[in-house]
C-alpha cells in the first residue's frame, strides 16, 4: 500500500487531495529513475527499504508519496494538479536514514502516454 503525507494541503483519501487549490486534479505522474546510472533491480537496491517521493507544486503546495518500491522500472501516479511540479526521489533504509537521492521537474499533464520524468539517485 502507498501512503500519502500532504504539506499544507489537506488530507487524502483516495489519492492526493489538495484543499483550495486551482488546478485541475486529473494530472498525471509518470517517473522513470536510475541508482547510479544502473537500472533499478534487486542488486542496485540492495539496502533500500523505500523511496519517498516528495512533490512540489506552485499552485497546490507539495505531497510525499511513500513507500514507492525501489525496484520498479517506473511509478505512475494520478489525481495529481495539473502544471508544473519539482520532484525529488530519495532512497531510505530501514532506520529512515538517507541513502541517496535524486531531483528533477515535470509538467503534470493528462497525457498517460507522454514521456516520465527521469532522475538518477545519487
């Protein structure tokens, strides 16, 4: 199961709910990501318990998205506003401590066919 955190915007209940704010909430998350220039899989992961996806949005604030499974070849995640969005990916361990972590920006539209956004974690 992922679980959600909002900063500042609200509660969730079947996704991300951002209270007040004035973009249309059908936009779209897809995010494709690298350990180290290396494909996700059990060996670059080794160590990782989770991701926890922090997004940053102008219009709506930002939302943390966890726990996001390390070795997926790429996350989808709808009901997000629409517009651009700051994205920052990080890797934890078991005890929450940072293992690496990864950053890049998106445009979140309702195109499930446009390209994810990429990032390595570092």
């Amino acid at each position: 199961m992922i679980g959600l955190t909002l900063a500042a915007c609200g509660g969730a209940t079947h996704g991300p709910v951002f209270n007040g704010c004035q973009a249309p909430s059908d936009g779209i998350l897809l995010l494709r990501w690298t350990i180290r220039g290396a494909a996700p899989s059990a060996v670059t992961c080794a160590g990782v318990d989770h991701l926890v996806l922090s997004l940053d949005t102008p219009s709506c604030g930002g939302a943390t998205i966890e726990p996001v499974p390390c070795a997926l070849d790429k996350f989808r995640y709808d009901n997000l506003p629409r517009g651009p969005a700051d994205i920052a990916l990080a890797a934890v361990d078991a005890a929450g401590n940072l293992l690496s972590s990864g950053q890049t920006t998106a445009n979140l539209s309702t195109s499930s066919s446009a390209p994810p956004a990429t990032l390595d974690l570092r």
